[in-house]
C-alpha cells in the first residue's frame, strides 16, 4: 500500500514480531530528486495486533516526518539513512 503525500512516496514496511502477533510499524519515504530516487526508512518501536493498523500508524508517522512536526525523527535530504525511534 504505496500512498503519494506532499511529492513524496510512503511506503509502510510492516512486519510481523518475531515470537508474536503483534506488528511492527515501519516507513519508507522515497523522493525522486535531479540525479536519484532517495529513500530513508524509520523504523518505530510501537506494536498494533493488525496489520491495518500498524501501516495506518506508519503512513500517519510519514507525514508527521514530511511535514517536520515529529519530535525526533526529520528527514536527511543529502543521504539514504535509517532512523530509530
């Protein structure tokens, strides 16, 4: 489930816990630029018992990230990089 906001692509990549049932959340955010398509994927600690609810939960953490209203994690426009949270 690839959703388009503010020119980026959001790309939930959740899974499930090993051990669990639970799913964890994950995003990937990817914008073409003059000379590559960046990505930088996030990775969050949360857990949802669905896994409709933990893509929802990453697809909302995208934006928050995009939009630069997330505490922590903000987006790295020079380089591909992985953030935790």
């Amino acid at each position: 489930m690839s959703t388009q906001y503010k020119g980026y692509d959001l790309d939930p990549s959740t899974s499930k816990s090993a051990g669990s049932d639970d799913w964890m959340t994950a995003i990937h955010i990817s914008k073409m630029s003059s000379d590559d398509y960046k990505t930088q994927a996030f990775y969050n600690k949360n857990a949802f018992a669905t896994k409709e609810e933990a893509d929802d939960y990453s697809i909302n953490l995208g934006k928050q990230i995009i939009d630069g209203t997330h505490p922590t994690l903000k987006l790295n426009a020079q380089s591909s990089t992985f953030d935790y949270q």
